[in-house]
C-alpha cells in the first residue's frame, strides 16, 4: 500500500512538472533564441519572489540578448511571450504596424463588468470602442482648456509652499515624505480641475478623497496572485476578470462624481459656473451631444482622475529626489526660473523653460511610470531577426516592450545611469523621440492622453517649490535608485524623504 501511495505521488508530481515545462519548447521550435525559463514563473521569477522589481528580469534578458537578437522568446509562467530588443522593431509595435498591435495586453485581464473604473479606460478598452472613447476625451486635454485652469494648479502650488514651510517647523527628523507631499500635491490639482472640488489635501484633517486616492492603486496580494495564476493558465483570463481598483474606492469615487456632475448641471441650468472652461464643464458637453447616460459619463470623467493621480505624483517625487541629490543642477533651474519668469507665474513661460523640460524628461528617463508595456498581436505580423530568420508573429501573441531597458541603455544614453538633464537640450528631446529610444509616455495612436496635463501639473509644482526652498535628501533616503520590489509601478525602494530650506 505503501509503494503505490509512493508511486502515485510520483506520477502526480511528474505530471505536474511535465504540465509546468511542457509549453517550453514554442519558442526553441519557432527558431527564437531566449533565455530558459524555470517551472512555474517562467522569466519572471521576481513576481513570485518579490525579492527585485519585476523590471529587473526584463533588463537581465535584455542586457544579455540585446547585441545578438532584435527579439527574444521568454514565458510569464507558462504563456509564451516576445520581448522586442530593437529600438527600430518597438517603433513598428507602437507606431508603423500599429493596426496589427492594437490592443493593450491588460485588455485580456479587466473588463467594464469586473471593474468598471479601470474597465471604462481608454488603456484597457480594444478595436473601435477605444477609439471612439479616445476621441471623445482628447478634446477635453487641449492646451487651451489646459491653460485655462492652471490658475487653479497656481492655488495648489501656493497652499502646498504653505504645507511644507508648517512641516519644517514641525521638524520631522526624517523629514518630509516626498511621495505623500506630491500625491496630496496631485489629489487637489486633479480634483479641482476635473470635478471643481478641494480634497483639502493639506489640511490637518483632509477630505476622504485623499485617502481613497491613496488606496486607488493599492497592490494586493489577489492582484499578486491572479497575475500569476493567468500567466499558468491563460484560459483563467477568459472565465474570471480581474478586480484592480478596490470596490470601496471604486464606488465612492462613482457616487462623487456623480455627484459632481449634478451639482454642475444644476448650476449650468441656473447659469452659475457656466464659464467655467475645465473638464467637468467638459464632460457635461459632451453628455448633451452624444446623448450620455449618468455612469458612462462617470466612466469618462474617470479616466481624467486616474490618469493624474499616481503616476504624475510618482515622477513629481522622484524628480525632487534627483534635484536634492544634485545641487548643481537644482541651482541651475532656480537660476532659469528667477531670470525668465521671476516672481510671476505665467503659463507660456513655464511651459518654455527648456531646463525645466529637461529635468522632468530626465527623471522620466531614469523613472518612467511603467518600466515595460506589453502590447496583444491583433493582426499577425513578420519579423526579421538579426540573423535573417524570419517569424510569423500570431494572433493574440503578447509582447513585451521593455521600456526601461532602452532608458538606460549606455549604447543610447551616455552616463544613463545619472542624473544628466543637459542630454535633452538643444533638440535633444526631438533627436531620441526620432529615434525611437524615448518612449516614457509611449508613442503612436496610443501615446498618454494625460501627457500634457501632467507636465503642466508637474511644471507648475517644480517652479514653486524650487523658487522657495532648496531641496536636500534626508539620510534615511537610499542613495542608489533601488526600486520597490513590491509594487507593480517604478518607485524607490525605501521611500523618498526630502529636507526643505527656506529661500526667501
């Protein structure tokens, strides 16, 4: 009895091994080099260990494949996938061949009925509906409306000087929490602009919403899990959905905005507010001509707050970490701010600052928003590889473009792994987007839409903060660019504490 309980275990722990390293062999029998993957988490061991952020096993494979391959085959778990090594091939994904690499991978992973949020997002919707959705909310990110509310950014920027100078008073010995001073930063802007409400984010006791824009991108295990679970079975995908946005934060964001847009439709009737040129205003437009009802309008209005909470606060934090750890260049743009713009805040200046522009652009190089994007074949396509083989790229195949990997390439960017906001003046911007090797907001059809919002966001924060403080980092920051091997976005291992002296 023993004996066959022994060897039952066996055979169930064979099959088991033969059902994890029985899809390894697609890429080897197409003729695509790549490194071996291991049972269970393919390429990506990092997912499952989270000793390292997931981008640091796309950069291992791209480091080592990058001088022999223009791609590679590699496996999330058991689900074969093509990671894009040349900057030229990852211009053809994004712009040329866009048709045949419409969609979004996460497409396959949410849906308006799981989660309705992230589901109503231009990001994750696919084939026509992403397009008309697309061109219904691009007008409501025109430079014009843009401009027309920074006078609100202006206010945020005042009350967020205000905050910090109450923080140095209270010296903190670690000092200030740069990711939570830009979120809050973030939370007020955002929401004003796009709902016409404070979040009173730097109040003793702040509203609610900024608790909840603190938990919108929260990272929990069930997420951890699913994406591992999808990439062993990918027919899991077709039977459950996935859950990214919490349902608390998820309906109280709805019942606010639908909310907002009552209380601004009763106003518009009564002919208060009725000039008022923002996205709020927008939307209401929009719901008259293309006869909307109440939660499609609250979807579209979403994808203006999800848009610029997070990743805009992210790289406003990372950006004032690089300028406290270079006062060099920190001086530098105070120098540019001081002699072109002076006390004033006008917003055709900031938006000319070039080395302002520099800067930001710079910490996107070293801190994009997603270090890599993975994009669904929805059309077959081929590929040439650097050794003359050819492959037929199919329908429905993800590939990974590793976004990161091409940011600190040192055959692209010299010293990449510094702080070198000079390399994007002088038509230095244009020169690496031309080529292909610039990609922090993506490229093509499906480009940000928040881009310029969030610049201008991001601008205006910058020019108030380093005209009145000089910015140091506090000892408890790392000194390396470390990312969190926990979360799913680039962000410094450890957290980003700043010190600020007064100016003036």
């Amino acid at each position: 009895m023993l004996g066959f309980l022994l060897t039952l275990c066996c055979a169930i722990l064979l099959l088991l091994y033969l059902f994890l390293v029985w899809p390894f062999n697609y890429w080897k029998q197409r003729g695509v080099n790549g490194p071996k993957p291991r049972p269970f988490v393919g390429n990506y061991p990092s997912g499952f260990t989270q000793k390292r952020n997931i981008a640091c096993d796309i950069l291992d494979v791209y480091e080592a494949y990058k001088k022999t391959d223009d791609f590679v085959g590699i496996y999330n778990c058991r689900t074969p996938q093509l990671l894009v090594l040349n900057p030229k091939l990852i211009r053809r994904v994004l712009v040329t061949d866009f048709k045949n690499f419409h969609d979004n991978d996460a497409s396959t992973m949410a849906d308006k009925n799981t989660d309705f949020i992230l589901g109503n997002n231009p990001f994750v919707l696919t084939g026509e509906e992403w397009k008309e959705r697309r061109a219904e909310i691009t007008p409501g990110f025109t430079s014009n409306r843009i401009k027309t509310v920074f006078p609100v950014t202006n206010k945020v920027c005042q009350t967020m000087v205000g905050f910090i100078k109450e923080q140095m008073k209270i010296g903190n010995k670690d000092g200030i929490d740069g990711k939570d001073l830009s979120l809050r930063y973030t939370c007020e802007v955002v929401t004003d602009c796009v709902l016409g409400l404070s979040a009173d984010a730097f109040a003793h006791k702040p509203s609610p919403i900024l608790h909840m824009t603190k938990n919108l991108f929260d990272q929990s295990f069930v997420f951890v899990a699913y994406t591992l679970l999808a990439g062993m079975l990918p027919w899991i995908k077709k039977v459950k959905k996935l859950r990214f946005i919490p349902k608390p934060v998820e309906e109280f964001f709805v019942d606010l905005m639908e909310n907002s847009l009552s209380m601004r439709k009763e106003q518009k009737e009564k002919g208060v507010n009725e000039d008022r040129v923002d996205f709020i205003n927008y939307m209401l437009y929009l719901q008259e001509k293309k006869n909307l009802q109440i939660p499609e309008l609250t979807a579209h209005t979403m994808t203006f707050l999800l848009d610029g909470f997070e990743t805009t606060a992210n790289v406003l934090s990372h950006c004032l970490l690089l300028l406290g750890r270079d006062a060099d260049r920190q001086q530098i743009l105070r120098n540019e701010i001081l002699e072109k713009l002076g006390p004033n805040n006008d917003f055709d200046t900031i938006m000319e600052l070039p080395y302002l522009d520099a800067c930001i652009h710079e910490t996107l190089r070293l801190f994009p928003p997603g270090a890599f994007s993975t994009k669904l074949c929805t059309e077959s396509i081929e590929f040439e590889n650097k050794n003359g083989k050819k492959l037929k790229i199919n329908e429905g195949t993800t590939v990974v473009l590793p976004i990161q990997a091409l940011l600190l390439d040192e055959d692209y960017y010299e010293n990449a792994a510094n702080f070198v906001p000079e390399r994007f003046l002088n038509g230095g911007l244009k020169k690496y987007k031309d080529q292909g090797l610039y990609l922090a907001f993506g490229d093509g059809p499906r480009i940000c839409l928040g881009m310029r919002f969030a610049l201008t966001q991001i601008k205006g924060a910058l020019v108030e903060i380093v005209r009145n403080f000089e910015i140091r980092v506090n000892s408890t920051t790392r000194t390396d660019n470390r990312l969190d091997p926990t979360y799913f976005l680039m962000r410094l291992d450890g957290g980003i504490w700043l010190e600020f002296d007064s100016i003036n």
